[in-house]
C-alpha cells in the first residue's frame, strides 16, 4: 500500500500536475502552430488546393498526444491529491 501521507507522495503529485500543465500548453500551442502555418504553399494540379507539408502534419500529431498526455498528467495528479488518505486518529 503507498503511504499517502509521504512527502515524496505529495511531491510526486506536485510535480505532475505542473508537467501537465506545461505539456499540455505546450501541446496546444504546438497545434495552433501547425493549424496556422504562416504562408503555405499551393497544389494546383487539376484544382487549386494547400499542401499538406509531412512537417506540419508531424507537428500536429505530436502537438495532439502532448495535449493528450498533459491532460491525463493533471487529472492523475487532481486524483492523488483528492484521493489522499485521511490521517490516522491519535
């Protein structure tokens, strides 16, 4: 069983919280980078359309599971703290 009431318990779920916090940011911001782009190139083949650049598209993906995973980092770390044991009666 883990001790709940440890130091290194509460540190821990400290520390997730703000990883999650700054992953995710960071995952967003990634995503409206690669949604925004800047100036993107055009495909005019048959119709005109923009290119969809293997860099962008990497951006996205790894700006998703960053959102994702930062997302998941700071409900565990709300879940450790609600989820504390109450202290023993004297």
């Amino acid at each position: 069983m883990v001790d709940t009431r440890s130091r290194r318990y509460e540190a821990a779920a400290r520390w997730m919280f703000w990883s999650g916090i700054a992953l995710f940011l960071l995952g967003l911001s990634a995503l409206a980078a690669a949604r925004t782009g800047g100036s993107g190139s055009w495909v005019c083949d048959p119709g005109c359309r923009p290119a969809q650049g293997t860099a962008r598209a990497v951006t996205r993906t790894l700006g998703a599971v960053g959102a994702g995973l930062g997302a998941v980092l700071w409900a565990v770390a709300v879940l450790m703290a609600t989820l504390r044991r109450p202290p023993r009666a004297p």
